[in-house]
C-alpha cells in the first residue's frame, strides 16, 4: 500500500467513524419524535464505517476511490445542514474533512 493509497484510506475511515460517533449520540440524545430517523442514520453510519475499513484489508483502490466518494458527498452535506443551521463548527469541520478527502482522492487518483 502506498502512501497516496493509507492516507486516502486513513481519512476516509476517520471520517466515517466521526459520523458514526456523531450518529450514535443522536440515537441516545435524540427526543422521541426524531428518534426514528436517528436510528436511520446510525445504521447508515455503520454500514459506511464497515466499508471504510475494507480498504486495509484488500489493498482495493477502486473500492477505496467509492468509499473516499461517499464520505467527501456525506461531509460535503453535513457541511450544508451546518450553514443551514448556522453553526460554524458544524459547517467548517465536515467541510474540512470533504475537502481533504478529497486532495488525498485525488493524490491517490494521480498517483495510480
């Protein structure tokens, strides 16, 4: 595994798991409306946590490069709900994490 390849890989499983952390707390903070819709997240967030970590396994650049694409899409979002909401640390966090998942996608790209 090359460098471009681990960090690429590295920040893409931070990033999931961040949102997985982030979507277990809802669950357990959530009132009881919204707690549904909690729950919807957080099994989403596992499954994207699981596939972050397939990576290391296999060695796969290609299922690295659509995982890296899911995560920068998913932070990408949470960075527009933090502008809706007016939260600068909900905005300018995921928007960073986007943004260098997707330098190290496409140095992992170019570097292939």
């Amino acid at each position: 595994m090359t460098l471009p390849f681990l960090l690429c890989a590295s920040i893409t499983a931070v990033s999931a798991m961040i949102s997985l952390g982030f979507s277990i707390a809802a669950t357990f903070t959530a009132a009881a409306d919204v707690r549904v819709a909690a729950l919807y997240a957080c099994a989403r967030s596992v499954a994207l946590a699981l596939v972050s970590l397939v990576p290391f396994v296999t060695g796969s650049a290609p299922w690295l490069a659509a995982t890296a694409c899911a995560m920068i899409v998913v932070q990408a979002c949470d960075a527009a709900i933090g502008v809706t909401i007016e939260d600068r640390m909900k905005t300018f966090g995921p928007a960073g994490t986007a943004l260098a998942n997707l330098a190290a996608l496409i140095w992992l790209s170019s570097s292939a």
